[in-house]
C-alpha cells in the first residue's frame, strides 16, 4: 500500500510540474520544475521496487538522466555568462 502511494504521490509531483510549466506559471523550468521532476520520478522508482515494470522503470529513470543532464547544461550556460 505505501509503495502505490508514493508512485501516485510522484505522478502527481510530475505532472503538476509539467501542466504548471506548460500552462505558463512556471517561466521556465527552474529549480522548483527540476525538484519536482527528480523527487516525482524517485518516488515512482521507489513505488516499481515494489511492484517492477521494466517499461517504466527504463522510462523513470531516463526523465531523472534528462532533467540532470538539463541541470548541467544549464550551470555551463551560466558559468559561460
């Protein structure tokens, strides 16, 4: 039961980061759209230990790998300026 939890607790964590970028009341996806997006997919991480798809693990942890590769480019822009 607290894994199934804690998966739609991190669903919810990503795509209300992600309506609330798309709808406009994130400018950009800043540190709150990148927390979101790394704990969300965690947590369902946490939730397929538990009761494991190959499918969405693989996906879960490619949406980590891309908001961190994100992270670093975006650091590299910065420290460019």
């Amino acid at each position: 039961m607290i894994f199934d939890v804690l998966g739609v607790v991190g669903v919810l964590m990503v795509l209300c980061a992600y309506f609330l970028l798309v709808a406009e009341r994130m400018r950009e996806a800043g540190p709150v759209y990148i927390g979101a997006n790394i704990l969300g997919s965690s947590l369902i991480l946490v939730s397929l230990s538990h009761h494991f798809n190959l499918a969405a693990t693989v996906m879960q942890a490619a949406w980590i790998g891309i908001t961190l590769v994100g992270v670093l480019l975006r650091k590299r822009t910065n420290n460019k300026n």
